[in-house]
C-alpha cells in the first residue's frame, strides 16, 4: 500500500495509531487557515514557509511536520479555501442541480481569487476537493449519461469556470467598472484601431457585448457561458436518451 503524505493522514484523520513524537499543537486546518489569510491581504507570492510559520507561532522546521513542501502547503490552502460544499438540490431538475453547483465553487474561488493562480501538479486528494467533485457528480445523477461522461461534463464545466474566474479578475472586470478605468475605456479604445473591413465579425460583436455601463461582464459572461455549456450537455444526453 503506497504510504500517504503527512498532510494528507492529517486532513483525513487517518494518523497511524501509536505514531511516536509530540502531539501537534496546531491543525492542519488552521494552519492552511493561516495561510490563507496571508494570500488574501497579500497575494499568493506573499506565502512562504516562513511567514506562515511565524502565523501559527512556529518556527519553519516545526511547519515540516505537517506539509513537506510549499506544493503541499497550498493543497491544504486550496481545501480549506473551498470549505465542505453546503448544497440541497431538492427537487431540483439536473441543469438546475449543476448550476447551483457551479455558481457556489465559483463564489468560493471569488472569495480567494488567488484560488486559480495556484499550479496544481497532480489531481486533487484532499477531503473538501474530493467532496465538490462527488456533489457534481451527483448533480448530474439521474442523466443517462455514464459515469465517464458525467465527469467529463463535470471537469469541463469546472475548468471553464474557473478560467472565467482568473481572467475576470486579472482584467479587472468583476462588478461595474469605473468609468475612467482601462476597462470601461476599451470600447473606445478599440473603436480606434478596428475597421469594419478588416474585422467585420468583431465591429459588430465588440459594442454588443461591451456597451454597457450598468453590466457586471463577469456575472453576465458567467451565466452566459454556463448555458452554452448546459446546452451541449443537453443535447449530450438527448443523444444518450
């Protein structure tokens, strides 16, 4: 059986038993809490061993006894960011069911934007990951679609969402603008440097889906994007049927 990482028996509780050396005083929880709360107010490039070490009142070799690495560090960040899902889908049809889903991890990763910065180097192990992938597996549940496929749905709806997420934020277009931002002035701006000839498609599509003062481009793009890839689920399962 393949030992498992420190971090992972104590995300897990599943600690051998008779394990030799002092209890640790801190959680992994609140450890990956710790850390969390620096790349809030700092920024992702702000956590290092070090300073979060000095969070939680260690020193950086005490840390090494929980995470043997800052790549496990930010695994335990990422799943005490997203948290336990808290969903009820009820009676809910699937679409209802997996939209619900999508818009709640989404506002976990709103709330820690730097969720999507993170280089994930290998599939997800931790509780809280794990238990987001099987409520959106569940949510599709009941569809003739197989196993595979509701994964696959699952991922491309995840993937989808959480490349929304990083560009929204990183062109600054989450909630309305400010009118003398770069953002509110790109309308202007590329009216300047378009022609109708030589980009006949984007002339008519820009003013469409940028003049609009009152429109909040990430929640609009996101139900927009959403529906698009519901639809190819649909007609997916249609297929299925």
């Amino acid at each position: 059986m393949t030992p498992l990482p420190r971090y992972l028996q104590l995300l897990w509780d599943r600690e051998p038993e008779g394990r030799r050396g002092p209890k640790p005083g801190r959680s992994i929880e609140e450890i990956g809490a710790a850390a969390n709360a620096i790349a809030d107010r700092q920024g992702l490039g702000a956590v290092s061993m070090k300073c979060v070490a000095e969070a939680v009142g260690f020193t950086t070799m005490s840390l090494y006894r929980y995470v043997d690495s800052k790549e496990e560090l930010q695994a335990v960040m990422l799943d005490v960011a997203y948290g336990p899902p808290a969903l009820v889908y009820g009676g809910m049809d699937w679409r209802a069911r997996i939209s619900l889903w999508a818009k709640q991890i989404a506002e976990r990763r709103m709330a820690h934007p730097w969720t999507v910065e993170l280089t994930q180097v290998a599939p997800p192990l931790t509780p809280n990951a794990l238990a987001w992938m099987e409520a959106g597996l569940e949510a599709l549940a009941g569809t003739p679609l197989s196993s595979q496929q509701r994964l696959s749905a699952m991922l491309a709806i995840d993937v989808w969402s959480q490349n929304h997420v990083r560009q929204s934020n990183q062109m600054g277009l989450v909630g309305r603008p400010d009118p003398d931002s770069a953002q509110a002035n790109y309308l202007a701006i590329i009216g300047q440097l378009i022609d109708p000839e030589r980009f006949p498609n984007l002339t008519g599509a820009a003013p469409e889906a940028l003049d609009d003062e009152d429109e909040d481009f990430y929640v609009e793009e996101f139900d927009r994007g959403l529906t698009l890839l519901l639809d190819g689920i649909e007609a997916m399962i249609a297929r299925s049927a």
